[in-house]
C-alpha cells in the first residue's frame, strides 16, 4: 500500500510542477489554489509512504516521478524539446525509478 501512496504522491508532485505554469507566478486565483492543494496533498502522502518505506528510496522515487512526469508532460503540453537525447534519459530516470522500486526490499 505504501508504495501506492508513493505514486499517487509523486503524480500529485507532476501536478503541482505543471500547475505552477499555469498560476502565472500565484497572480490567478484558481490555478494558485489547485497547485497549492496539490503541493499539499503531495506532500502529506509522501510523508505518509515514508512511515513504511525507506526515505532514501521514497523520496528519490517521488522526485523521479515528478521529474519525469514534468518533462514528459512539458514536452506535451508546451512543444518543449523533445531531442533524442532527452528522451534517453528520461528512459533512464524512468528506469532508475523501477530500479529503486526492485532493490527496496519492501
């Protein structure tokens, strides 16, 4: 269960980083609130996952999630680059994530 709330985490840390694109530095009210919440509720899963998981391991994987959700997402939604390279490595972040998930031992 604890690695559940750990992606849930991690999906609400993906919102908020593409949340903040739209709050326009906190001037729009309802974008503001909804990435707010999402910071929020992130952050009390994560600490939640953390009661049963290792923190090394909980907190690498939440980053890794939301880094490549944000990137991935970033490409999507905004025509960021999407060079070859940039996606070997978001390949290999996504890997590194499902690596740490394997070794954790829980």
């Amino acid at each position: 269960m604890s690695w559940i709330i750990l992606a849930i985490a991690g999906l609400l840390e993906v919102c908020w980083a593409i949340g903040l694109k739209y709050t326009e530095g906190f001037t729009k009210p309802v974008p503001s609130l909804l990435t707010a919440a999402a910071i929020v509720g992130s952050m009390v899963l994560l600490a939640k996952a953390t009661q049963n998981l290792p923190i090394g391991t909980a907190y690498a994987v939440w980053v890794g999630i939301g880094a490549a959700g944000a990137a991935i997402l970033g490409i999507v939604l905004f025509q960021e680059p999407a060079s070859p390279a940039r996606l070997l490595f978001l390949g290999l972040l996504i890997t590194a994530i499902i690596g740490l998930k394997a070794t954790s031992g829980h």
